[in-house]
C-alpha cells in the first residue's frame, strides 16, 4: 500500500525520492520501498526523514509508532498554579505561531494587562495571515452569571469580559475572528499551532489558582480531546460584532 502520507509531504517539501535519500543518507531504492509501503525505515532513520520534512514521525509512519508512549509525551510540563507558568511562555508560543491561534476562557485579562507584549504580537501575527479565533464568555449569559456568584464578585466576571472585549475590539484587525459563549468552562485552552497551554478550572478558586498543563501535539489523545471540545464551542457561540456593546 502507497505511504500517501510520506509522498504527499515529500511533494509539499519539494523534494523527489533521489533528493530526500541524498539528504537522508540512503539510498533511492530506500526511499522508493518507503513510498510503496513495503519497507518502514528504522527509528533512527525515521527521525531524521521526519525532520527533513519537518513532520510527525507518528504521521509519516503510524503503525510503527507506540501510540500508548505518544499519549504520555505530549505532556511537556504542568504547573499547580496558571501563576506558576513561566511568564516568558504566553509570548513565546505566541511568537512561534505559524497557522492558529486559538483561545477559549471566560476574559483572560491577565494575557492583556499582564503581557504589554500580547496585543501588538497578536495582531502582528493575524496581519502575517495566521487564523486567530477568541471565545470569550458571553457577558449576558447564564454561565458568566454562574461564575460571578460563585466567586461573590457583584458582576466583576462580566466587567473583565468587556474590558478585554475593548481592549481585542480596538487592536485587532478585522481578520481576527471573536465569538462570545456561554457553555460551561471546565477549562480554558490556549492553542498555539501544535502547542496548548489548558488552564484547569475548580469550582470555588479563580483560574489564576488553579493547575495548568502544557501540551504539544503527537497524534495522542491529550492535545485532540481539547481541541475537539474548543471546535465545539466555537460552533455553538455567537459572533461578536466590532460595533456591538459588550
């Protein structure tokens, strides 16, 4: 069976068999018996043709990879606390966005106020073409409400959402993308290309208090399973209109 995954990388590269086993160090007969899927390089050699193609080895060869040992990889750190979080971090999986920027949270007004970096660098980055998506909480919803008394806060969830409501409103260019929501937020999810930090909630304790994960892709169950859950709530919020009141 052709490796179509392997060919179709190969071509996006722009690279034929002769040049990838050139710069792989084997031989054309090598990469021809990879293409047709009857050989599977060995792991050292998968390595290095995946960073050749600058690909997932897990993508270019799945059934040689031990998916069980992927799952526990794409945990790089956690931390008790979202403070706990190297500050250098937010700006710097910002920084190396290519393709998406995705955020799901009720205001996360600490990446505005706290990061002077974060405004200017995103909207640079939406200008270069990356596909920037904001969610934030709808302030008229029953879930802001929710959170609002759970923390005895008289409003104050809703006055945050509408402070960074005005902040993304006046510094973004028009292709970023913002929905408001009002789904039940078990996490926030910062998404930069195939790295995610997920903000972990628990009921009584503010999100700056609670554990936070730092994940990169690898074709296992952790990064999927929250980028499923942002993808649906995307499709249930509603757009926000530049010219609509918080």
């Amino acid at each position: 069976m052709v490796n179509e995954r392997l060919r179709r990388t190969m071509l996006r590269a722009g690279l034929d068999p002769q040049q990838l086993a050139d710069l792989a160090e084997v031989s054309v007969k090598s990469v021809e018996r990879w293409l047709h899927g009857t050989v599977v390089p060995y792991p050292k050699t998968r390595y290095r043709v995946a960073a050749i193609l600058e690909e997932d080895e897990s993508y270019l060869w799945p059934d040689a990879i031990d998916k069980a040992s992927l799952v526990g990889a794409e945990v790089i750190a956690s931390y008790p606390r979202r403070n706990d979080v190297p500050r250098h971090l937010w700006t710097e999986t910002l920084r190396n966005a290519e393709r998406n920027v995705d955020l799901l949270a009720f205001a996360g007004l600490f990446l505005t106020e706290e990061h002077p970096d974060w405004l200017p660098t995103l909207a640079g980055k939406a200008k270069a073409g990356v596909r920037v998506r904001l969610l934030l909480g709808d302030p008229h919803g029953a879930q802001l409400a929710s959170r609002d008394s759970e923390h005895q806060i008289g409003g104050g969830v809703a006055g945050r959402v509408t402070s960074v409501l005005a902040y993304y409103g006046q510094r973004m260019p028009p292709s970023v993308q913002i929905r408001l929501h009002d789904t039940p937020l078990y996490n926030s999810i910062y998404r930069f290309d195939d790295e995610m930090l997920v903000n972990v909630h628990v009921y009584g304790l503010l999100a700056a208090y609670t554990p936070t994960i730092h994940l990169r892709r690898m074709d296992g169950a952790w990064f999927n399973t929250y980028l499923e859950s942002y993808e649906r709530v995307w499709a249930s919020a509603r757009p926000w209109e530049r010219g609509e009141a918080a």
